[in-house]
C-alpha cells in the first residue's frame, strides 16, 4: 500500500478495500480485522469472490463483528443461507465449496492462534463501570490507543503467527465442538 492510497482510522492505516468494509460495519474494531483476514486467507486459498460465492459455503463459532467481516468480503450470507454460525465464542472458520464432497468433505479451517486482543485485559484499569468512565476523554484516549495497538497487530502480522490454517473433512458435522480441529 503506498502513502498515496493509505487512509487512517484512528492511528491505524487502512487499505481502501478495508475502509469499504469499516463503512459497511460501522467502524473499525479487532473483530473486524480479523474477519477481514480470515476472509482474505480463503478468498485466496479457495479462490472465493462476492461474484462465485454461491459455490462456497462458510461458517464462524462466533457471533462478533468478524461475521459481518466474512459476509461482506466473501459474499457468503446468511440472506443466502451459505454463511452459519454456531457461537461458541471461538475464533474458529470455516470454507468450503458446494456441495461439500460427499466423501472427503474438505473444508479450509481457519483458527485464531493467538489472543491478540483480550477485552479483559485491556479493562484491567476498568474493572467497573467501563461505560462511565469512557466519558472521561484521558481515559477514552487510553482505551482507544490499546484497542488501536490490537487492531495494528491484527492487520500487519503475517497469517502464520495469527492463525492455523489447514484443510479438514467436514462431513458429519461443522462447528462441532467435538470435532478435534475446533479445540
Ligand atoms: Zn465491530
């Protein structure tokens, strides 16, 4: 991304593409980044655009803002009934194409390594009330800038040291908390 194209939210620099999706969602928070680099690692690997998204399927144990993330990059929707939630609060994904194969059942699993972003953690000055005091503007700014360390983070580490991405046979059962690659 050059200077020239380079738009910021905050402190963070965004891509023209990702401020398409902050205007569709509302603004800019981690779940959204890493929706947006989930979907990013699928559209590549499964070669996945809104144009062919009836041929795909996809699916999140979530229910966070990285669905909207999916949906609006992937064209999978839940309008389309090609886009599932099961919300266990797991950043685990799911693609596939449609019709899943009928014997090997591949599927590309996406599951988020690393906590990079923990709402607890970054409360631990805010253990109550958050709400109020998030209006003073001292302590707003400091929230801000910790959520805005997160989102960088979520934005510009490579794929590999955020999430494990493999392929798994999804027949018998998606978002199954029983199945081995969702734990
Ligand atoms: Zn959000």
């Amino acid at each position: 991304m050059s200077e020239a194209d380079s738009l910021t939210i905050g402190t963070v620099l965004v891509s023209h593409e990702l401020m398409c999706l902050v205007q569709y969602h509302g603004h800019l928070c981690p779940e959204l980044g890493i929706g947006y680099r989930v979907s990013k690692i699928a559209m590549a690997e499964l070669g996945i655009t809104r144009e062919n998204s009836l041929n795909f399927i996809a699916g999140a144990a979530n229910s966070t803002s990285a669905v909207d993330a999916i949906q609006y990059m992937t064209g999978c929707t839940i309008g389309k009934q090609s886009f599932f939630i099961e919300d266990t609060g797991k950043h685990v994904y799911f693609f596939a194409g449609k019709p899943l194969h009928p014997v090997n059942g591949r599927g590309l699993i996406i599951k988020m390594k690393t906590p990079v972003y923990n709402p607890q953690l970054l409360n631990y000055e805010m253990t109550k009330d958050v709400q109020a005091q998030l209006q003073d503007p001292a302590k707003l700014l400091q929230y801000r800038a910790a959520i805005d360390v997160a989102i960088r983070k979520i934005l510009n580490w490579p794929d590999k040291r955020l999430f494990d991405v493999f392929y798994a046979n999804l027949n018998g059962g998606i978002l199954k908390p029983t199945e081995k690659w969702y734990n």
